[in-house]
C-alpha cells in the first residue's frame, strides 16, 4: 500500500532549492533499487540537477541524483552511470532528448545516445563488444561488472 510518507515530496522541493546543476541536496534512500538485479544504465544529465522542467517549476523531480541512485544498485552485479555535462541545456532538454527526432543523435554531441546503444547491444543483444570508455563530457561515469573499466 502506498503511504504519503513515501512519495519524498519534501525532498524534492528541498532539492530544487540548491543551488542549480550541483546535486546538492540529492541523496536519498529508496529501497526497492536494491531489488533490481538486471543489468542496469542509469544516465542522466547535469542539466537536470536541482532543475525543475519548467523555470518555474517548484520541484526537481530528477531526485535523487543519479550517483545516489548508481550506489543504491546492490542487487546487480552489472551496472554503469554517465551523467554528462551539459548545462546549457533546459532541464526538459535533458530529460526528453530521446524523444525528439531532432535531438536524438545530437544531444550532448550525440554521446548520450551512443552510450545507450553500447550498452543495449553488450546487454541485450550480446554482442561481445568491449565498453566505452569514459566519455569526455562525463560529470560522472562508473562501471562495475565483468570486463568494466
């Protein structure tokens, strides 16, 4: 059953008050990441940090920030984050670029979608290729799991 104690409505307007793009106030405890045991890609943008969707937005729904969220991931033995560095962007940019044709192979030079597609093709469709390395717009980038670097 859900409770209003677990909806972190609090955290998320306290996380849209830091200050923007730096992930302050970004950690935050939900257990059921524990449980995920597939392998896992969390990717996101710097541009989300702190941000609402809109300007004026109250709320920074990107919460909690993506590392947290990487470190939350025990029950996977595979697992990689990339946050790139993008803060030009709006929030909405970031967060939607997948879903606009004009975007998807541009957004953040395209390396976002690059890194989606590595990972889809080494953990869907087995394809034996060898990772990527860190990208250079990487605000944060980790692998754990076989033949990670």
């Amino acid at each position: 059953m859900w409770h209003v104690a677990d909806d972190h409505v609090m955290e998320v307007f306290k996380y849209c008050q830091g200050a923007d793009h730096s992930g302050e106030f970004g950690e935050g405890d939900l257990p059921h990441l524990a449980q995920i045991t597939a392998p896992t890609l969390i990717y996101g943008s710097q541009a989300e940090y702190n941000m609402g969707i809109r300007p004026e937005d109250s709320t920074a729904p990107c919460w909690p920030c993506y590392p947290n969220v990487f470190d939350q991931l025990t029950g996977t033995p595979v697992k990689e984050l990339y946050v790139d560095n993008c803060i030009s962007e709006t929030c909405y940019d970031a967060h939607h670029w997948l879903t606009a044709k004009a975007t998807v192979g541009t957004f953040a030079e395209g390396v976002p979608l690059r890194v989606l597609c590595s990972f889809l093709r080494r953990h869907c469709a087995r394809s034996g290729e060898a990772p990527l390395g860190e990208p250079a717009n990487a605000k944060e980038w980790r692998a754990v799991g076989p033949g990670m670097r």
